[in-house]
C-alpha cells in the first residue's frame, strides 16, 4: 500500500497534472457550459411569427417580394420634394462663436 501511496502522490506533483489538465478541463467545460447559458436565450425569446393569412384578417397588404427597391423608393421621393425652391436657413449661433 505504500508503493501506492507514493506512486499517486508523485503522479499528482507532476505539473501537467496539477496546473494543465484542470485548466483544459476549466476551458472546455467552460465553452460547453457557455453554449447552454446562451442558449436559453434563444430558446425563451417571445418572438412571434405572423403568417400573411394572419395580416390580411387585420386589413395589412403585403407587397410581394421584389417590388419594392431603392430606386423606386427614391423616384417616389423626388415626386414629394421640390428641390428646386430649397433654401439653406441658418440657426443662430451661440454667443460667442463668430463665422
């Protein structure tokens, strides 16, 4: 029993042992404990999806995919906007602050 006993005591001084193998623990349980703390934040999200049968029973349109673009969007825009007529209007500056 005393072989033992020192057998295990100078596997357990050797450094890779005490310093090594509990930090490698340390980080891959880490990662692994990261990833279900995590996601429970996903898993517990109140997200809703709301199909388009859904939308239409409360009177919304749905424009299908595609229609919709910047230049589009633009054009409707410059039809508003006159920039023509624009004028730059300063605002007073704060006592103080000369040009």
């Amino acid at each position: 029993m005393d072989h033992f006993s020192k057998s295990l005591d100078s596997f357990f001084k050797n450094k890779f042992f005490r310093y090594g193998l509990p930090f490698i623990l340390l980080v891959v349980g880490g990662s692994f404990g990261l990833r279900e703390f995590s996601q429970i934040r996903y898993d517990y999200r109140k997200v809703k999806f709301i199909s388009p049968e859904e939308l239409k029973k409360q009177g919304i349109e749905m424009k299908p995919r595609g229609s919709v673009t910047i230049e589009t969007e633009y054009k409707k825009l410059l039809e508003q906007v006159n920039l023509e007529d624009y004028e730059n209007k300063r605002i007073p500056r704060p006592p103080g602050f000369e040009d």
